[in-house]
C-alpha cells in the first residue's frame, strides 16, 4: 500500500477517483493537457523541500547548488524551444506571469488595450473583475461582427484614438492564427510596449504550427500547462534590453520562493518540446480539430469564424432550439459531461447571457491527441457531440444519446491509455 493511501485514505481515494474520471472519458478541454510521467515524477520529487529565493547565482538562501543548474537548464532549455535571448521560469501560473510584465512597465492607472474576455480574451488581460482591471485603465477591442475574428486596422484606429502604454494580444478562445507582426506594428506606431500572450498555442508556434511571437513583440508570455504540455506554471520570454526588469517584477516585485520542482517539470517538458516528436504532436493536434470541426460544421451546428486554425473549436450555440429559447453553454456542457465528454461552456462574440451560463462551449484537442488519437476518433467525437446536443434540444430529459455515446466513450478511451504502465 502506498504511503498516501495509508496515512490519508481520504485523499488517496479521490485521487484515484479522479485517474478514472482522467482514463475513462474524454478532455476536451482546450486548455487541459496530458503530461508526460517525467513531468509528474519531477513535479513530485523532493525539490519542493527547498527555498531558492532570488535567480541562478544569486540566491537568498544556502544550498542552491543543484536547484541553479536545475533553472538555468529550465531557461537556456526555454531559449533555445522558442528562439528567446531570455526567459524567466518562476512565473506559478500564466496570469502571474502577465501581471509581472504589466507591473515590470506600468504605473497603476496607465491604459492598456487588450482582447474583450467576453471575446476570447482572458481575465488576465484586465477584466473588471481581475486585480489587473482595477490596475489599470483599460480599453478593449472585440472581434469584427461579420467575420467574427481580429480586424488589425479596427485595432490599428482604437490604438491612435487610446494611445495605450501597452498593447496585449493573445487569446483563450480565438480559433484563429493571431498575426502578433501586426500587433507588434501597432504597438510601435503609437509607442506602446507589445507583449503577446501565447498561453494557448505555446505547443503549437514549438511545433512550427503557428508563427511565433518571440523576437516579434518585446515580451511573450505562457502557460506551461496547455499546449506546450508541461506542469501548471508560467514563463516569460523577452530580449536582453528589458531581461533585468522582467526578473525584478517576477522577484522580488511579485513573488517569493520559486516552486522548484515545478521549475524541474518545465524544464523536462522544454525537453521534450524539442524533440521531432512534438512537432509531430502539434501537427496533429490541428489536424484533429480541423476534422472535427468538418464534422461539427456537416452536422449542422455553427462555428465561431466557420472553423479553426488551431486547437481548438468555439461552438455557438445559438441556432439550437429548444422550445422558444436555446440550449445554453451551461446545459450543453452538463449534457456532454453525463456522456463522459469533457468541455466547458464559453461567451461567444455577441454574447447575450452571463459568463456563468453562455451561449458557446469551447472544444479543443490537445489533451486527447496526447492520448494518440487522430482524425478518425475526432469524427467519431464530434458526430457523438452532434447527437447529444440534437437529441437534449428536442428534449431536456432524455437520456437516449447520452447513454449511447457514454458507453461509446469508454469503448474508446480504453484503446487509449492515459499511462500505459498505470491501468
Ligand atoms: C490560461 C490563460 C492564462 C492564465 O493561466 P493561469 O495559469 O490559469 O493563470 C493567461 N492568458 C491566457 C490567454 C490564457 O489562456
């Protein structure tokens, strides 16, 4: 028996409720990822027993030896993925990581202009109900109504009218290719700092599958955790000329003791991003939304922008009728998850109900192309998702699809393991 299920039942056991939950139904969550049992084995190791205030060479506290060249590995590893001349790994989480950048060249009340939550943006980006909204004065710019995707000479003319200390880009829920080169163009014609926030598609630009944004704009920001596949965390990557206001924000100016084992979990998943292996892996992480999203669109259902570039697929839900109104974010979400489908409800542009309900679900592949899945479960998946949200809009309580798919669900996920060793 293992230690945890000996000293803590109760933890161990919805741990492994969860690992069920994880092996016999399908993430589609798009910003959910598998990672590796490196990562895992690196994330809960011992590290995490030490503090290491400060930066390589430079450490608060004695007995930093192994963790400075477990970071600098972490960041030349990150450098060399993305093409960076630096990067700072301690960032716990992508809103850390934007808020040090934000606090690194902003005084509190400076305007910033950035993608609507309510549009694909991200809280983060200063939403009202974020720290980063009470910051900051903060002017956001939408979709185009038609296209429903980014109009850079609509920016381009907020941008003049604003004149925004900095300008942010980058999504949660833009199934389109993000040109940060016209951002970065904005941002200059105005004077104000770029930064691009690739959270998202951090695994995709790795894999050559969407044009980078380092070298591009003057800072980049990530996730660890979505596409690029690592453990939960943050990175930020910029050029030499603002390398030391960077690392001052994250530390001391935001944050204490770097999360070293976590920092041993990037490093690993920077490793691994570098291999053919991962090209390969984004490769078909784009291939299989696009299959999907061919399904989705041959079933009748409606697309934000009419498909996807990337990883993921924001349906919209408003053409499903169920007597006199429409199927909501929320009920298509709780629809799919009785059917073993993981997905999460998301505003669409011209949204009309609160963000706790919507009228979107965002569908993405990351997770499940981690599992080795291709094109072909991808269609299968999406007929599925077709079925449940046609079979609940002609009534709410039915049960047939969702009974059928969930038991279609689990024939499929068990050809595809999460951890082989781990059954
Ligand atoms: C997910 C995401 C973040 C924040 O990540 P956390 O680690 O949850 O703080 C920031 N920006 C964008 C665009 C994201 O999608």
């Amino acid at each position: 028996m293992s230690d945890l299920a000996n000293y803590d039942p109760d933890i161990y056991n919805l741990i492994e409720k969860e690992r069920l939950r994880q092996v016999n139904g399908l993430e589609l969550i798009a910003s959910e990822n598998v990672v590796s049992k490196s990562v895992l084995e690196a994330v809960g190791s011992i590290l995490t027993n030490k503090y290491a205030e400060g930066y390589p060479g430079k450490r608060y506290y004695g007995g930093c030896e192994f963790h400075d060249q477990i970071e600098d590995l972490a960041r030349n590893r990150l450098c060399e993925l993305f093409g960076a001349e630096h990067a700072n790994v301690q960032a716990v989480s992508g809103s850390q990581a934007n808020q040090a950048v934000y606090f690194a060249f902003m005084q509190n009340g400076d305007k910033m202009m950035s993608q609507d939550l309510a549009q694909g943006g991200h809280l983060s980006h200063g939403s009202p109900v974020n720290i980063t909204g009470k910051w900051y004065s903060v002017s956001h710019y939408g979709v185009d109504k038609e296209t429903e995707t980014l109009d850079y000479a609509q920016i381009a003319e907020q941008a003049r009218k604003e004149k925004p200390k900095m300008i942010v880009c980058g999504a949660s829920a833009y199934p389109r290719t993000i040109d940060f080169k016209a951002f970065k163009e904005i941002a200059d014609e105005v004077g104000a700092y770029c930064m691009a926030d690739v959270a998202h598609i951090a695994g995709l630009i790795a894999g050559g599958q969407h044009p980078t944004s380092v070298g591009v704009t003057d800072i980049t920001t990530t996730t660890t955790h979505k596409t690029l596949r690592g453990p939960r965390g943050g990175a930020i990557m910029c050029g030499s000329e603002n390398a030391v206001a960077i690392d001052k924000s994250v530390f001391p100016g935001m944050q204490g003791g770097p999360l070293m084992h976590v920092i041993a979990g990037k490093a690993v998943c920077f490793r691994e991003a570098l291999t053919p292996d991962f090209k390969e892996y984004a490769k078909q992480i784009v291939k299989n939304s696009q299959a999907m999203a061919e399904v989705l669109i041959s079933e009748g259902l409606d697309l934000v922008s009419g498909g996807t570039d990337n990883h993921l697929i924001l349906l919209d839900l408003t053409n499903l009728a169920t007597n006199g109104s429409h199927l909501t974010g929320l009920e298509a979400e709780n629809f799919l998850g009785e059917a073993g489908i993981t997905v999460n409800k998301n505003t669409i542009p011209r949204e009309k109900l609160s963000p706790f309900v919507t009228s979107g679900l965002r569908i993405g592949t990351p997770a499940v192309t981690s599992r080795g899945m291709k094109e072909e479960e991808m269609k299968q998946i999406g007929h599925w998702i077709a079925a449940v949200l046609k079979d609940v809009c002609k009534d709410k309580g039915s049960k047939k699809a969702i009974t059928e798919v969930r038991a279609e669900v689990e024939a499929l996920a068990s050809g595809f393991t999460l951890y082989p060793e781990v059954r």
